[in-house]
C-alpha cells in the first residue's frame, strides 16, 4: 500500500466518477518544489532530497514537441532529433555515466523517450557525484538549443535512433492501442514510425527550430542539491537559449472508448485476457472539492477490486489472474478490470468475476467490508511521513511528471494528511455504495485478447454474459444511472514513460 499512498500525495491521481457540492478551496502547491520561468519562457523546477544523500540526481528535460506535429515528409524527425542528441557525450563524464538510469532494474528506462506531443531527455547523474550537474545543464542546454544538424551527422541516423530512443507507448503497434486510437488523428502519427527517405538535412535543421524553443521546455532536478545554487545555474545556462513558438503545437486527444465487445490478437499475450472497461473525460485537479471526489471514487473503486479479489478466493477459483487499472490517456480518464485466464475456462471465469460486479450493484459492500477499508486507509496515514522519507528520487521525479502532464497541483504532505483524515472522518458506506453503483450501472466496454495462433473465441458471449447478469437496480437501492460522459473525473496514473 506504500506506492498508492505516494502516489496519491504527489498528484498521480485516477479518475472521479461523480461530482459532489464539497466547497472548493484552492489546492496549494507543495512548498518544498523551488520552480520559476527564465525571460525566455524556460521553465524550471526543483525538488532538494537531504534526506536521500544516497540517492542519484535525477534530471529531466521535457520539450513539448512529438510525433502529432510532424507532416507525412516528417516522419521519424521527432526521434531522429533525440538520436543525434545522444551521440554526444556529457563532457567530463566517461561515457554513458548519465544514463545509469537505462539499466537500473527497478526504474529502468531509455535515456530519451519520444511520443506524440513530448521528447523527454533522462538523465541520472552517478551517486555521489553531484558536482557533474553543471555538465548535464550543458549538455542539455547544447540539446535544446545549439543541435548541430550536418549531412555528415544525418548519415549515420538511419537504423541507429531506433537503439538509444524509446518511446511511449512502448509498442504504439499494438493491436489494443491501435484499436483504442481509432478515431483520433494519433493514429496516423505513429512516434516509433521509420526516418522518411531520404532524409533532408536541411528540413530537419528547419523543424528543429521550429518547434525546440526555450519556451516549450521544462527542466526537472530532484536530489540531494543546494536549490539555490542549482537555480543560479539554471538561469545561467538556460537563459541563453533563444526562440519563439510561433505555431503552437497540436493537442492530442483520444475518442471515448467504445461500449462494445471486441476481440483484438496480441503479440505478446501467451494466454486469453479480458477486459471490463469504462472511461469519462477527464478535467484537471487543482481544489479540494475535486480532490475530495477523486478520493471518494477512488476508494469505491478500490473497494471493489478487494472485493472481488476475496470472493473469488472463497469461492477456490484457480486459473485466473485478476487485474485493476487506472489511468489518464490524452483526455480521457480510462478503468479496467483485467482478467487473465486460459481458453478454456474464459467464459466461467468471467461469469464468476460478473457475478461478484452484480452482487455489489445491488447490495453495495457491506458495513464490515466498508469498516475494514477505513482502518486500513487511517493506518496508511499515520505511515505517511516515514513511507514518503523513504521514496527515491526516480519515483518523485516520474510522478511530478505525472502531475504536470495531467494538471494536478502537488500539495505538501502537511495539508495532504489534515485533508485525507477530514475525509476519512467523514466518509459513510453509503457513499461508497452510490459511488459503486454508479460506476456499475454504465454501458462497459469488453475487450478480449488472444494470444497470436489461437483459435478465435466468439466475444459475443461474454456480451451476452454480462447483459443476462447485470440488472438494473431496484427502485430506491442506487443513485441514478448517469450517462458516461456527464460524470467529472479528475487525474490519472500515466504509463511511466509518459
């Protein structure tokens, strides 16, 4: 419960499923963050960690510039930039010092990562050595605003960006996210596309420009350094980069999912995976009152998985891997339940986990259950100074990252816990049980995954199983059916690269 607890303080939050009329104070941001804007637009933020001596120095550079802004002729540019950046080595370190966070076996990732409307440079300075942080700036500032783009250089390109770059998704190929694009001009902007040929030193050079300008850049340090010092450096470094947007980027944005049941063949699945989705728009996180919401749901939500997960335990039924995600993805506030089962048993298995979703429709939890919940939550309060003293720096750099991409205002741990122990004080079954309910009564999406070379499994039969199993509840028992997108969802968890 450690990770969750994290999570929600620095601002990685999930969805809210209904609004309330809590009244809505601003949330103020964490103090302990030092940021501002240079004359340039750059901006800069910076977290010091003395308590974490231990921990590397985490540096990242985000420019708001991906694949949704290339035309068909541009193809690859986004990535070939970020591959020609990372033939240069950090002067004064030997090589591949800043990139210790590639191979790191808990944290891993790539030293760049390109999706569709950001390139994110990551670097991670070797423990102890702090001192490098100036030579990170420069090479950096060099990245951002001094790229030297030559024939010579664009002629090694072709096959090497696809080494040192990563992206987000990870596999934009994937038959699931092709399929969840459907609708969106993302689909056409693929950010781990091949280089068009041939390549156009000049062209490239021209859309560097263009669209790498100080004002488009955010600079994120979390470590054990002196934030004024490193604020003076910042401004030293940075403040000489030049340029303007003078075409603001596109906004990417994803359709509503689909209320329907679809079968999808996976490349990496080895056994059949399904899937009870629903999503809602999502709008940012900056008072109490949406805070307040998202916890509400949030907790529903949590209670429901624990619920399920017990029951089917009771019931000695084996064979089956239960899953819950939750997460923003370009607007949209998306959830799942994730079921992983062989062939054979996905019809009973589902049924099973259907059964136990309608006997919460219904009846709602228990008091007992609902009882169990909030001790567990007031427990994790009282941990929560000792679990965050204890969280390193790569998990406080991804979820601030997290919170800037979603718009949710990261408070300090002082007002997160007097907030969370109001809440918990005040918080009744009955409003979890309306939460579940609601959730409950939309239309779902049913998404089936099969490993490639399986025979295909005929997905409307699970339709027909959840339509014969779900059942509108009895007058008086449950809050009326909302419509999927007339609800407020607030932030979510973003794949790590994101």
């Amino acid at each position: 419960m450690q990770g969750k607890t994290i999570r929600l303080l620095t601002g990685a939050l999930l969805m809210v499923a209904v609004s309330g009329s809590v009244q809505a104070d601003p949330l103020q941001p964490d103090p302990a963050w030092q940021q501002g804007t240079l004359s340039n637009g750059f901006r800069w933020q910076v977290l010091a960690t003395p308590q974490r001596p231990s921990d590397r120095v985490q540096v990242r550079l985000m420019v708001d510039i991906g694949s949704l802004a290339e035309t068909t002729q541009q193809s690859g540019y986004s990535r070939a930039l970020a591959s020609m950046a990372l033939q240069r080595n950090v002067p004064g370190a030997a090589p591949g010092a800043f990139w210790q966070q590639s191979v790191d076996p808990r944290h891993g990732m790539a030293p760049a990562v390109v999706s569709y409307d950001v390139t994110r440079y990551n670097l991670s300075l070797p423990n102890g050595r702090n001192d490098l942080l100036k030579e990170a700036f420069d090479w950096l500032a060099h990245t951002a605003g001094q790229l030297p783009i030559t024939p010579q250089r664009v002629a090694h390109l072709p096959g090497a960006e696809s080494a040192t770059v990563g992206t987000w998704p990870e596999n934009p190929r994937d038959a699931w996210w092709r399929y969840r694009l459907k609708g969106s001009v993302l689909l056409g902007h693929d950010p781990s596309a091949p280089l068009k040929q041939p390549l156009d030193a000049a062209g490239l050079s021209s859309f560097y420009h263009k669209w790498y300008t100080p004002d488009a850049m955010t600079l994120i340090v979390v470590g054990n350094v002196d934030s004024r010092s490193v604020a003076e450096q910042i401004a030293k470094v940075f403040g000489e980069l030049k340029g303007k947007r003078e075409t603001p980027a596109p906004v990417p944005a994803i359709s509503p999912l689909r209320r329907e049941a679809v079968s999808l063949v996976s490349e990496h699945l080895t056994r059949d995976r399904v899937a009870i989705m629903w999503d809602n728009p999502w709008t940012p996180i900056r008072d109490s009152a949406a805070l307040l919401r998202y916890w509400r749901a949030d907790l529903a939500r949590e209670a429901l998985f624990w619920h399920v997960q017990q029951s089917l335990s009771k019931n000695n039924i084996r064979d089956m891997d239960l899953g819950f995600d939750c997460r923003v993805l370009y607007q949209r506030a998306q959830c799942g339940i994730n079921i992983d089962t062989p062939g054979e048993r996905l019809e009973a298995n589902f049924a099973a986990v259907v059964k136990e979703l309608e006997k919460v429709h219904q009846k709602g939890l228990e008091q007992e259950e609902f009882n169990a919940l909030v001790a567990q939550k007031n427990l994790e309060l009282q941990k929560l100074f000792a679990m965050y003293g204890r969280t390193d720096t790569g998990i406080l750099t991804a979820q601030r990252l997290r919170s800037l991409q979603n718009q949710v205002v990261d408070i300090a741990p002082e007002q997160y816990q007097a907030l969370r122990q109001d809440f918990l004080n005040k918080l009744t079954v009955t409003s979890i049980n309306q939460e579940l309910r609601q959730v409950l009564s939309q239309q779902m999406a049913i998404i089936l995954q099969q490993p490639k070379g399986e025979p295909e499994f005929d997905v409307k039969s699970l339709q027909a199983i959840w339509d014969g199993l779900i059942k509108p509840v009895a007058a008086g028992g449950a809050a009326d059916t909302v419509a999927p997108d007339d609800v407020a969802p607030d932030a979510s968890d973003i794949p790590p690269g994101q």
